[in-house]
C-alpha cells in the first residue's frame, strides 16, 4: 500500500537526519530539526489512515483497500 510506503519512508528519513554530523552547525540543526519535525508529523497524519484501511479491509468491501490506494 502506498500509505504504508510513505509513513516508512518518513520513518527511515528521521533515521538518516539523526545519523548527520553537523559539526556544531547551528543553521543545519535548525533545519534538520524541522525536517524531523515534519516527518513526524507526516507520520502521525498517515498512522490512522492505515490503522483504518487495514481494519476495515475484513468488512464489507467487495474490493481489496489496496485497489483503491494504487
């Protein structure tokens, strides 16, 4: 599911900006802490919406939720 592609690669950007060196650099750590901000922000938006696709795949959907997120 792309809504499960994107929160992970949310997750995996957060990792990479935590493996920066930013030698003291006060202008880049702002940024990258934004960054990380924004990440989790977009991790928490698409965390329900995948909580929800998946619990309501069992109910009365003739058609697959993947289907619908392609």
């Amino acid at each position: 599911m792309k809504i499960k592609i994107a929160r992970r690669e949310a997750k995996e950007s957060v990792h990479f900006l935590d493996l920066m060196l930013l030698y003291g650099d006060d202008q880049l750590e702002k940024e990258r802490a934004e960054i990380i901000d924004e990440a989790g922000q977009i991790r928490k938006i698409l965390s329900p919406f995948l909580i929800n696709l998946t619990k309501n795949q069992d109910k009365d959907s003739p058609v697959p939720c993947s289907l619908y997120l392609e």
